[in-house]
C-alpha cells in the first residue's frame, strides 16, 4: 500500500541539506578575486598568527602535566590533509621556523613540524584515513608523539656532543619526553576539532567559490 506524498516528502527532505550547503556560501562571487584571495590570505595567516600566540597560553583545561597543547602541529595537519606534500612540508618548516624565533633554534622545530606536514599528506593521499574529526583526532594524536620523538633525537645528539658542558643525560631527556609527548599528545588531539573545523570549513568554501 502506497501512502501518497510520502515519497514526495522525503525527496523534498533529501534535497535540504544541498540548499543549506549552499545557502551558508556567502555571495563572495560578486567580489573581486583579488579581494577573496586577499581575505583568504588574511584568515590563514590570522589562524598562524593565533596558534602562536596560543603557545604560551595555559587556560582551564589546556594543560596537563605542564604541557599544553602544540597548536602548530594542529595547524600543520588541518593545513596539510587536502593538500600536496610539497606543500605540507612547506607549511611545516615555516611554522617550525616561527616556533623557533619564539623559543630557541637549536634544536629546531622546523624539521620536526616538515615531516609531520609530508607525512599527514602521505597519509591523505593513500587515503589510509577518512576525515572526520575522529581521524584527524588520531592524526594529530600520532603527529605528536612523531615530532615530539624527533625533538628528543635532536636534543639527546646535542646532549652527547656537548661532553662535560651537557646539562642533562641523555637517558633524562627521553625519561622526560616520553611523558611530554604522551601529555601534548593527548591535548593536541582533544583540540584539535577547534582548529580543524573552522578552518576546513573555510578554505572548502573558498574552493567552491573559486570553481
């Protein structure tokens, strides 16, 4: 027995989500395409600029162990999982070398925040990993502990070169990581959905526009 209007009806509310989709594009195609590249270059380098400034900030729920979360390596991955890994690697050694005029060059964050933005690529492209905020929530938990390990590689070579001058042995510098990359892990993952989202949800809007 067939109810009339049902089909109808649920053909009518398949069809919502489509036009909400494109309702929330805003009318940017009007604009000059100089004004969108320009405000898309503002939003991107307004979000570095914010994730740096993140650094330091220790806010309710932002800390564990006396580690926050690495918000670049958070941008790092939002950057670099729609992207070539050319470009990943790119974003990374920048943002390593931003982190660097921060806090100290030597060792350098540039090399460990490059292989996580070859690496989240890689992993894109293989399409090893749907994305979704639980995936990139894996992702990022995965990154952390990758860079935060070469991190420690590059301080305990330092550590064994420095000879009597050496302020820690290397066996406390990967006692101490080992707890730092479990608790930067774990927060960088929790919050990474705040830099994702917003992020993702713009530059795929700024891909429809621009198509």
């Amino acid at each position: 027995m067939k109810i009339p209007g049902f089909l109808g009806n649920k053909n009518k509310i398949a069809t919502k989500p489509d036009r909400k989709f494109k309702s929330l594009i805003p009318q940017w195609k009007l604009w000059h395409p100089r004004v969108r590249q320009f405000l898309d270059c503002f939003v991107t380098f307004g979000s570095v600029l914010l994730c740096l400034l993140m650094l330091p900030t220790r806010l309710l729920g932002m800390e564990l162990l006396g580690i926050g979360p690495n918000w670049l390596l958070i941008w790092v991955v939002a950057w670099s999982v729609k992207r070539s890994v050319f470009e990943g690697a790119v974003a990374g050694i920048v943002l390593g070398l931003l982190q660097d005029a921060l806090t100290a060059p030597n060792p350098t964050h540039a090399l460990s925040l490059g292989i996580v933005g070859m690496l989240t690529s890689l992993i894109q492209k293989q399409r090893f990993i749907q994305e979704d905020f639980i995936s990139i929530a894996l992702i990022v938990f995965g990154m952390a502990v990758i860079a935060d390990t070469i991190f420690a590689v590059q301080l305990s070579l330092m550590g064994g070169s420095c000879g009597e001058e050496c302020i820690r042995k290397v066996e406390d510098i990967w006692t101490y990581y080992q707890r730092v990359a479990l608790a930067s892990a774990i927060l960088s993952s929790l919050w990474a959905p705040v830099v994702y989202y917003p992020l993702n949800h713009w530059w795929q809007q700024m891909k429809l526009i621009s198509n």
